[in-house]
C-alpha cells in the first residue's frame, strides 16, 4: 500500500532509515543475552534482592542507550540528507528520521528490563500478547490513513504513539503482577562478559544491517525497496519459524542452571530435530512459492521491476540457513559463552562486508545477498561445532549426520516442487491452495526422512506427546 500510494522512492526511504537506526543497539553491548545468562540461578532460587539489583543495572545501562540514541539521531538528520539517492527533500527525511527513532527511544528508556525479566521467568506470552495488541492497532490504524492518501509523516506520528504503549504496557504488567519495583536499588552489580557480549552483538548488528546500508552508498532508493520486500516477506516466515519454539532457550538455560548434561543433551537433540523440521517445511514452501507470490503482489507496480528470481533464491537459502543455526546460538547465550565465540561474530560480519564490497557494484542486491549467504553459512557451521565440542560434549557424528539430513530434506523438496511438479499460480487463492498442499506433501516428506534417520528419537515424542498431538 505505501508502495502504491507514495511510490518505491518513499518505501525505499524508510526502509533506510530504519536500517540505520538499528545501528544504535550496538550500544546495547550485547546486554539482553548477558542480563539473561545472570538471571536464571537468582529467578531459580528467588532471590529477590540479587534480581532487583541486577533489573536496576540492566536498567541504568538501557537509559545511557537511550541518551546515546538522541546524539545518533541528530548526526543521522545532518548526515542522511546528503546520504540518500531520494527525490524527497531534506526536510522530509529529517522528519521521518525523527518519528521513527522516537518508539525505539522509549523502548530502550522504559521498556526492555520488562522484557527481559518476563522473558526468563518464561512469560514470553505476555510480551507477545502487548505486541499482538499495538501491531494490531497500528496496523488497522495505519491502512486506514493510507486508503484516504493521508500525508506519510503523518501516519508515521499517529504510528509512534500507538507503537509507544508497548513499554508502558510492560512495565504496568510487571510492576502489578510481581510488585516488582527496583527504583531505590543500588544498581551496582557487576556484569561479568558484557564487553564480550558487546563483540558479538556488534558484529551481529553490522552483520544484519550490511545489507541495506551498502546499497544505500553505491545503490540506489528504489533497489533498497525491492531488496526490503523480498526480506519482508522472507524474514516473516523465519520469525513465524522462530516464534514456534519461543522461550526454549529460557529452558536451555534452567538446565544449564542445573549441570544436568544427560537431560540437556536429550531435550536439546529433539529441540533441533523438531525445529529444523519446522524450518525445512517452511522455508521449501517459501522458495517454491515466492516468485509466483511476488508476481500476483506486485503485478500494479511499475515503477521498479519486483521479480528477481536469482535474489530471491539466495536470499531464502541465506535466511533459511540463519534460521537452522538458532538452537546454536540460544544454547551458546544460555550457556554465557560470550567471549569464547566473540572472535567468529566479529569474523562473520567482516566477511559479509568484504564480499558484499567486493560484488556490489557488479552484481547489486544479488552480490549484497551472496556476502549474506556465505558468511552465514561459515558461521552456522562453526556455531554447530563449537556448541558440540565445547557445551553439550557430544560425537562430532551427530552434527555430520544433521547437516546431511538438512541438505537432503530441503533439497528434495525444492527438486519436487521447483522443477518436477509446477503449479499454475495466478491469483491469491490458488497461491494459499498450492501452499497448502506443497506444506502437507514436505511435511510428509521431512517425517520419512526423520523417521529413517532419527527412528527412536520420533518413537519417543510421538509416545510422550500423544495427548498432545
């Protein structure tokens, strides 16, 4: 709709000023993983003055990101105007820069200790009940103002505030549920490893964000909307992947809390088995169906040329593979290993900068896509090394053996229904119709191989989950 309404230019616009935005929380240091990885024992053995003490720490940290903030945004008002290839004028960036940092502003002033408290006392519902709330509202309250073409900056105020009653939510639910008030703490505790937590959330922050500002410097607006569309698209289906299995590294992290190596290998070998087989359905769906998608939603738009096949396959390959590596990354963070793997974030990051670089001006979003996906790769095979050598202390065999049932899974769907079967997609419905019955056949496909692979591992989840099932 905005698209349609204000034009590739003025999506393209936002997008980056988003992106570099989200430069900010590489002030953050790192800190949501670490306060998590300290407050799972005191939680566990209700120490009360111990959890206080530490929310009023995490507390002061995230107001000093919030004052950061101020100072980043001014240097992006004087800066992007000059940056961006966009026909809008100053005034209009300057504004939209504004509006849009003004949610993340109040979100880091009031908002994450509350999060990240609820998130390890396993209530990540409650967060996604406030966000399920105020997406709503905003969504609603967003398509209506675009139907009637009302000014952009507009709808962008009108979004802030209704975006801004996420924190205050929290933190009201929080304060009358536990009575959990940490104002007079002293806020002293010393955080061990949060200069190691800011090395790998840095690198994280420069690795994701890579993308989109390269081709703000030698791209242009218009590329950064086909480039934002595709990720919109791809990145919500790995979101919907992630939130199947949310707070499992809450879990992750209890047993951990509690040295027992011989649960915490079971539970975390039918946590990966489970959740790559959810990833391998959905992402094989993804890559059959998102050409034929595109064309059905983009078919009014002519400004910009939206079908890229060859970017959209390496982009889903590139975010499928981040997705597989997420038990990984959740068992690493629970465990605190920060300063262990900080050396391989920040090597990730510069390798996606380097090719990124190097196949940018050759290649455009495709060679901005390609630094993605191989400094992804190399990374997610390292974390699935790392975490089997040095926290769950288990044959290098059962890694070898995941990586190949990945491969195989994920490639005989896309062989069956890329090259051998092919659907005739040319509206809406036959697009849900097709994706049903794609999502049925991998689903039946991913249980064979897993049954043939991991036949024990299946028999015992479906004898202790038949109530469930």
């Amino acid at each position: 709709m905005i698209i349609k309404t204000y034009g590739s230019d003025t999506n393209g616009l936002i997008v980056s000023i988003t992106q570099y935005l989200k430069y900010i929380v590489i002030f953050e240091a790192g800190m949501t993983p670490v306060i998590k990885s300290i407050l799972y024992k005191p939680i566990l053995n209700n120490k009360n003055n111990i959890i206080k003490n530490i929310l009023k720490t995490c507390d002061n940290f995230y107001k000093k990101v919030a004052y950061i903030l101020i100072g980043y945004i001014l240097i992006l008002c004087l800066i992007l105007p000059n940056i961006l290839k966009t026909s809008n004028d100053s005034i209009f960036t300057i504004s939209l820069t504004i509006l849009i940092s003004l949610s993340l502003f109040l979100d880091y002033f009031l908002g994450i200790t509350y999060n990240i408290y609820l998130q390890v006392k396993q209530k990540v519902y409650v967060v996604s009940n406030i966000q399920i709330i105020t997406i709503l509202f905003n969504f609603i309250v967003c398509i209506i103002m675009i139907y009637f073409n009302v000014n952009i900056i507009i709808i962008k105020l009108c979004s802030t505030l209704i975006l801004i009653m996420r924190p205050l939510l929290l933190k009201r639910y929080v304060e009358s549920k536990y009575r959990l008030y940490f104002n007079n703490e002293p806020g002293n505790y010393e955080i061990e490893q949060k200069w190691n937590g800011f090395a790998n959330h840095a690198s994280y922050v420069v690795h994701n964000n890579t993308d989109v500002i390269i081709l703000s410097i030698f791209s242009n607006i218009n590329e950064i909307s086909v480039y934002s569309i595709y990720y919109l698209i791809i990145n919500s289906v790995r979101l919907l992947v992630l939130s199947v299995v949310g707070g499992v590294d809450t879990y992750l992290g209890k047993l951990l809390a509690k040295n027992d190596n011989k649960v915490l290998n079971d539970s975390f070998k039918k946590y990966e088995l489970i959740y790559h087989s959810i990833a391998v359905v959905a992402f094989g769906v993804l890559y059959t169906i998102i050409i034929p998608f595109m064309n059905i939603y983009m078919k009014e738009i002519t400004d910009v040329n939206y079908i890229r096949p060859i970017f959209a396959s390496v982009m889903v390959l590139a975010l499928f593979i981040w997705v597989i590596r997420q038990p990984y990354k959740d068992i690493i963070d629970s465990a605190g290993h920060f300063k262990q793997t900080q050396k391989y974030s920040i090597a990730e990051a510069i390798l996606n900068i380097l090719i990124s670089l190097i196949l940018v001006t050759k290649y455009g979003i495709v060679g901005v896509a390609l630094g993605t996906l191989i400094s992804i790769t190399i990374r997610t095979v390292q974390l699935m090394i790392y975490v089997t050598k040095n926290i769950l202390y288990r044959s290098f065999s059962i890694i070898i053996k995941r990586m190949i049932l990945l491969i195989l899974e994920y490639s005989f769907i896309i062989l069956l229904f890329k090259y051998l079967i092919i659907f005739n997609i040319t509206n809406y419905l036959n697009c849900v119709i097709y994706a049903i019955i794609i999502s049925l056949v991998s689903l039946v496909i991913v249980f064979v191989f897993n049954y043939i692979f991991y036949n024990k591992d299946i028999k015992e989840l479906f004898n202790k989950n038949k109530k469930h099932i």
